[in-house]
C-alpha cells in the first residue's frame, strides 16, 4: 500500500466519522426532535444551495472554460441539468414505487442518502488525488472537507427523520453513505495519474442533484407549518447554511 493511498483511507475515515454526528440527537425525545428538525431541515436546504453554487459549479465551470472553452461552459451547463433531472427522474419513480412498497419513507429520504454517497464519491476522489500531490495538500483538502461536511451531515440526519427513517436507520444509512468515499481514495489512486477529468465530471451533476433536492423537497417539507412567527429565523438560518459554504471559500483560497 502506497503511502498515499493508506494517508487517503486515512483521511476518508475521519471524513465518513462526520455522518455519525447525528449520534447526538438518539437522546433527544420524540418531541424536542420535532421541534428542532425544521431548523435542521433549513440548514441542508441552504447548505446544498451554497454547496452547489458556491463549490460544485464554480469548480466545473473553470474546469471545462480552462479544458474547452466556452463550449466546455456549455458542457458543465448541462452536466447540472442532468444531475437535476436524473434526480428528478429517480424521485418519480420512488415516489411511484413509494406509494405500494414503502408508504412510511419518504421518497427524499433515499434520495438524500443518494446525492450524499455521490458527493462523498467525490470527496475521496479530491482527497486521494490531494494525498497524492502532496501529504500537506491532502490534510489541508480533508480538514476544508470535514468543516464542509459538518453543516450538510446534520441537515442530511433532519431530512432522513422527516423522511420517515427511524434514528437508528438514519444513523446506519449515513454512515453507510460517508463510507462511500473509501472508495473514491481507490478511484483516484488507481484512475488519478491516467485522468483528472473524472471528478470534474461528478462535480456539476451532483451540484445539480443538490438544487433539484433543495428546491423540490426540501423547501416544501419545511414551509408546510411555516407559522409567520417562524418565517424569519427558518429563513435566516437557510441563509446561514449557505453563508458556511460561502465562508469555506476564504480557506480554500488560502490553500
């Protein structure tokens, strides 16, 4: 084992240990998990916004500008629409097998789970080819990576609640997700020095999958009891998940 591979499998693993944060909330009564999965709900609904737009496409586009021009803008531009209406598609069809098979999950929730373990992919394809730069470049990419990771993991655990799942579930599914990124580590190590255009490719069709969940599901599920009183500070913290996105952007620039 290349010692970039085993600093990747490493890095992944602190990583993947981010899902479990919703470990903290199987104390919590049935009540008071209620009360605060709204909160949560709004924070993965600005998170995926910020994380789409401020990170995923942004890295796209000057990508495929850089590769191919405008006509790589064009190409990144519609990687997203796919990534959208890929998910779109998979959530018609949950939705309709939902209605016979599995009547107390949400469609969402599975969906969740599916554009986690797609960005997790991601993650360990970008942290295996930093660990393969250099060992600095790669602690500095996983640390920016698990600060990312924190907003969206407790807001992915709310939304897999208010799906349906039970906390232990919810909790398994997640971890089971973040572990995806193990195999990422493998996908850069071996793929990495032949080809770098790989994640550059999941990058805009899992941004356009995060869109399409924040606009299609989640921001319906949190306005459903939206009371007036509740307008401001659900939107505010919306706001706030995506401003921890936008803060990112000032360490990775730095790095």
């Amino acid at each position: 084992m290349t010692q970039a591979l085993m600093y990747g499998f490493l890095a992944a693993l602190a990583v993947s240990a981010v899902s479990l944060i919703g470990v903290g909330s199987l104390s919590l009564s049935e009540n008071r998990l209620k009360f605060i999965t709204p909160f949560f709900l709004c924070m993965a609904a600005g998170a995926m916004v910020g994380n789409a737009l401020f990170h995923l496409a942004p890295e796209a586009f000057e990508y495929f500008l850089e590769a191919q021009g405008h006509d790589g803008l064009k190409l990144a531009s519609l990687l997203m629409v796919g990534g959208f209406f890929g998910f779109f598609a998979i959530d018609l069809i949950l939705h309709s097998v939902g209605k016979h098979d599995t009547p107390h999950e949400q469609p969402i929730g599975y969906l969740i789970l599916l554009g986690d373990a797609l960005e997790n992919l991601v993650d360990g394809i970008v942290i295996g080819s930093a660990f393969m730069i250099g060992p600095e470049a790669g602690i500095a990419t996983t640390i920016a990576i698990i600060v990312h990771e924190i907003p969206i993991e407790l807001g992915d655990f709310a939304v897999l609640i208010h799906a349906g799942f039970t906390r232990t579930k919810a909790l398994l599914w997640n971890l089971v997700s973040g572990m995806v990124s193990l195999f990422g580590i493998v996908i850069a190590n071996v793929a990495g020095s032949y080809s770098e255009a790989f994640p550059h490719y999941m990058g805009p069709i899992a941004a356009g999958a995060f869109l399409f969940m924040a606009g299609a599901s989640l921001v319906p599920a949190i306005r459903q009891d939206a009371k007036l009183s509740k307008v401001y500070i659900r939107l505010l913290i919306a706001v706030a998940g995506a401003g921890m996105m936008w803060l990112l952007l000032a360490g990775e620039h730095a790095h």
